[in-house]
C-alpha cells in the first residue's frame, strides 16, 4: 500500500508553545522524499520542509524540524515558538521515484493566543 | 515569476454542465498534475502529465479528461459535471530530475455543482 497516515485530525497548541504533528507512511522503495505542506485559509499549499530518505540527518527550517525514522516509517513535524500565522492545515506527503505524490489527510492546526 | 496560475478561482455548475479548469506555468516544468481535495480525504491525483503530449491517471480519474499541448499548459476538462465532483482543484508542477521534486502549487479552483 502507497499510504500517508495523519492520525490527528486537529491539534492545538498555545501561542509561543512546541507542538508535534504525527505522520507515518508506507512504501516498499527505498529511495523517497517526504514533505510537509501547509495550507492556511487562503487555501494555498506551501510547502513547510524536506526530506530525503537518504539522509540520516532531520530538516530543519527557523522553526519547523522533523524527527524522520525511517525504520519505524515516521515523519513527524515539530513546530516550536509557535505563532498564530502558524494556524492552519498540515498535510504530509510522500514522493517516490514514480509520478506520484501520496498525501495524508491533514491535521488542523489551531494556536491559540 | 507567477508560477502556477489557475483559473477560475470559482465556479457553480448545474448537473451534466461540462467545463475546464485551467492551468498554466511559467517555469518550464515537465511535470503537470491535477488534485482534488476533500474534507477528511487529503489531496487525490486527479491526471497527470510528464511532458507535451504525454498524460496518465492519477488515482480518480473517472469524470476527467486532461490534454497537454503545450509545456505551458494543463486544462482539466469536466464533460459531465456530477454532484460528487464538488470539491476544490489544485493544478501542481514541478520540474524532472534529481533535486526537482517539491511541488509547486496553484491557488486552486473551488468547484460546485447544484
């Protein structure tokens, strides 16, 4: 199966505070890219962080970091100092070396001042 | 640079209207894809292309028809509109090879049918 799991349909998180937002995947290749996209209320996807299946090392971007275990088939994305510009959908999404990307259901973010 | 542009941003159709929803890019991908997206559902690849001429289904295709003549260039073609193809549109690209896998995203095209 070509799945993206996102378990947690909505999270909240106070403003300043950490929040983790979970995903997990399945694939049989061994070579893949994993994304986080986020989609505020103006409805455009823009893409949060990268990674790739190769490196050990987890992305970070400012305040955005995943904790990537590739063993356990896990992308988690965790926000610190969060802010309420951070207020919207996350989705996950896998891309393998085949014309698609596979994206999960999304987990909306609410920050709460 | 304007990236992926769409339109229209809205449109309400009445049962078995058809219509297209465009799609065009600026910076020269090989890759054109088109996404619905629905509430609980995520984001499902509609069609996609790999190059001028060239197309593919994605994973609901059924109700779609796509052309690619030009690079530039993706329309989604709805024939017969049906309720159960309410839902918003994202027109994405990106380019081919090594390091060129993020999507680049259209503003989308939320699409009702009465």
């Amino acid at each position: 199966a070509q799945t993206v799991t996102q378990s947690q349909p909505e999270m909240s998180v106070q403003e300043a505070e950490t929040v983790t937002l979970s995903c997990t995947y399945d694939t049989s290749e061994s070579d893949y890219y994993l994304f986080w996209y986020k989609q505020p209320p103006s409805r455009q996807m823009i893409l949060v962080i990268r990674q790739e299946a190769y490196k050990q090392q987890n992305a970070t971007e400012n305040r955005f970091s995943v904790n990537f275990q590739k063993a356990a088939k896990s992308f988690s994305l965790k926000i610190s100092d969060s802010q309420l510009g951070d207020a919207a959908m996350y989705f996950c999404a896998r891309w393998n070396t085949g014309n698609q990307f596979y994206f999960g259901t999304g987990t909306s973010l609410t920050v709460i001042p | 640079n304007a990236g992926v542009t769409q339109t229209p941003k809205f449109q309400v159709l009445k049962t078995g209207q058809s219509m297209t929803l465009q799609c065009a890019q600026d910076m020269n991908h090989e890759y054109m894809s088109w996404y619905r997206q629905d509430p609980g559902m995520g984001l499902r690849l509609i069609h996609y292309s790999v190059g001028a001429g060239i197309t593919d289904q994605g994973e609901v295709p059924n109700g779609y028809n796509v052309s690619r003549s030009t690079t530039e260039d993706f329309p989604l073609r709805l024939l017969s509109a049906a309720p159960s193809q309410t839902s918003v549109y994202f027109c994405a690209s990106r380019g081919l090879g090594s390091g060129a896998n993020v999507l680049t995203f259209g503003a989308g095209s939320r699409l009702t049918v009465l």
